[in-house]
C-alpha cells in the first residue's frame, strides 16, 4: 500500500512515518496495545511531505503531488497548529486548516485517494460535563478550532476524521518539554486546573491511525490515551515522574494566567473514544503510562538530535 504523509516534519508526522513504514516509533510499544491490528498489517510504502516540500495551501501543488505519487491513502496530518497565533491571523488558519483539506480532498477525489485527516478536540467548546463522543456536535470556539473543523467539512463521507487531543511526542515542542524546561529552573511552575483534557502520545496516537489508514475505516474516531487530567496534572506528574517535587507545581485558573492567553480553550475536552471501542480496534494506553515512556525517550541523550525524513515527496513525485 502506497501513502502520502502531509506534516510529515510535525510531531505526529515524525512519529507516522515510522509507524506507517512499519517501525515501531521511539517510546512506542510493540504488539496489539499500542499498534491496533498490526498482525493484519503490512509496512507500507510511505512517501513523506514536510511543509517545506508540500504546503497543503497551493492547490496546484497538492494536486501536482497526487498525481506524482499516486497514493492509496493520503494521511494529512499538516497543519498551522500555534492554536493562540491563528487568533492573529484567521485567513492563515484557514488557508491551511480548511482551505488545504479542500486541496487534499479535491487531490485525493481525482487520483482515487482514501483520506485520513488529523483533527482536534478544539472543535467543542468544552461546556459539555461529560467526555464528548463522535456525535456530539461541534461548537468550536477558537479560530484554531473552527478553522480545523472547516477541514473536517471539505472531506467526503468516506474519509477518515481522526480526532486527538493534548499531543506530547519525542519531536517538536509540546507541554511536557515546556514543563521539564520550567522545572529545570527556580522560577515557579504555575498551571492551570480547570481545563481537562487526555494528553495524547504520538508513539501510541500514531500505531492506532496506522491501523485507521490501511484499513481505510470511514468516519469520524475521536483517538486518545485513556482517562484525563488538567494541564496542572499533567505538568504535576512530568515534576515527579522526572524526580522532581510536584508540590511545587501550583494550580491556578484560566482566568489567572498572565497576561491571557489570546486563543479561549475548552474548559472540558476530554474525547471518549466511542467509536474506537465499538470497532473492536484497541483502546491507547492510560495517558501516564504514555508519559512515563515519554520522558525515558527524551532522558536518552541520543534522542536529542533525530534526523528529518529522507525522502521526499518532490524526489519521489519527479
Ligand atoms: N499539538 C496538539 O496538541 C494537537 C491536538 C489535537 C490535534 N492536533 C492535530 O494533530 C496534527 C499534527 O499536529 P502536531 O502536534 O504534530 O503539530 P506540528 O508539530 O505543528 O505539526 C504540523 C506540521 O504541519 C506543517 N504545516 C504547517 N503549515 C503547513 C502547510 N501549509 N502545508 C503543509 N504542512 C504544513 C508544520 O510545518 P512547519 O512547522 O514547518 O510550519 C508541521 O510540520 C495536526 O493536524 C493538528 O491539528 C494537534
């Protein structure tokens, strides 16, 4: 099976493309758990796209790509994902978020494509009390949020919508480097204990769309690790699991942080992974778990450096 990976520079995508060609991602786990199916499935033959060589917003270029690559499935995990950013500037959200999943859908529609599209918690507004399953609706109430939930509306019913939460992987910036930086120094470690959320790992979160992506499950999937937290959890359990004192970690409220975030946030996100479970396909670890492997990968000073993906989508399209 032939893949076409968007954002494969990303977070998630650096840890896709060892996935989907069959690799078990660092801090990942080997067998059912973490990888769903992977007794039915072979390594595929993956084609990465980073940003620099593929960017979703030019139309000509995505349907130029397809063309070249001739994908069987087209993951798209790209997108502009500095959630606070979009706020300043909603036709770049858009451009990317919505605009580039209607290239990708247009791309995958006329070359015979399945697509799986990465997509967020932030499409709710977090006022539900309880964790939201596939058909609550949407409501988001950030520009990030909206502008992802516009991809979601530009694919056909086919597809596949996976929707995460809270990422955390080996590549990329996320909160629990920002929480083992902050620790690292004296300064206090303040965060905030009323938005709740399931952090998501992109060693586990990319072995279940893995299986999603080769056996082309249409509709929506809301993929997270199990059971939740607050970001003040999350940034409690990174101190101690890291050796730290998690008493120094404060709580505060959304409305305490200085100065306010820009973008607002879901109070609850919490994604129950509904649709998952009823397809049979392996729920993810508990999310501290997911952690724990986590800060081993990067205590590993060989991890510091992880080289970007070797080929590229221009090489193999030309
Ligand atoms: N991070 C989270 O907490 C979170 C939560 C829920 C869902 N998600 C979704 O998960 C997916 C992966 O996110 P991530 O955490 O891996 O974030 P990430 O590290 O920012 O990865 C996104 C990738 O998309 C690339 N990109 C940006 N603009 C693009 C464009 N115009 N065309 C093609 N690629 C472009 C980025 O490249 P540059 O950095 O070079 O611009 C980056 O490599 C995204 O779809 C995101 O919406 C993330």
């Amino acid at each position: 099976m032939r893949l076409l990976l968007t954002g494969a520079g990303g977070q998630l995508g650096r840890d896709l493309l060892d996935a989907l060609s069959g690799t078990v991602p660092s801090g990942g786990l080997r067998g059912d758990r973490s990888t769903g199916r992977l007794g039915t499935r072979a390594p595929c033959d993956v084609v990465p796209a980073a940003h620099s060589e593929l960017d979703v917003s030019d139309r000509d270029a995505v349907l130029t790509a397809v063309e070249g690559v001739r994908p069987d499935v087209i993951v798209h995990a790209g997108a502009w994902t500095a959630v606070d950013a979009c706020e300043e500037d909603p036709d770049r959200a858009f451009a990317v978020n919505s605009y580039g999943t209607r290239n990708v859908a247009e791309a995958a529609r006329r070359f015979g494509a399945h697509v799986v599209y990465v997509s967020t918690d932030y499409v709710f507004d977090g006022t539900n009390p309880r964790p939201y399953n596939e058909w609550d609706l949407p409501h988001p109430v950030s520009v990030y949020g909206r502008s992802k939930l516009g991809g979601e509306h530009e694919l056909d019913p086919g597809a596949t919508i996976v929707r995460t939460s809270w990422v955390c992987g080996a590549h990329g910036a996320n909160m629990v480097k920002t929480v083992l930086r902050l620790a690292s120094g004296d300064g206090a470690l303040r965060f905030v204990a009323d938005q709740h959320g399931s952090p998501t790992f992109t060693a586990d979160l990319s072995g279940a769309v893995c299986t999603l992506a080769t056996e082309r499950l249409p509709g929506i999937f809301h993929v997270t690790n199990s059971g939740a937290t607050t970001w003040h959890g999350l940034a409690a359990a990174v101190v101690a699991l890291s050796g730290g004192d998690p008493g120094r970690v404060e709580p505060i409220s959304t409305s305490e942080l200085m100065p306010p975030r820009p973008a607002p946030r879901p109070a609850n996100s919490v994604l129950d992974n509904t649709a998952l479970r009823l397809t049979g396909i392996p729920l993810l670890p508990d999310w501290q778990d997911g952690l724990e492997r986590l800060l081993r990968v990067l205590d590993e000073p060989s991890n510091a450096e992880v080289p970007a993906p070797e080929r590229a989508v221009s090489k193999a399209a030309g």
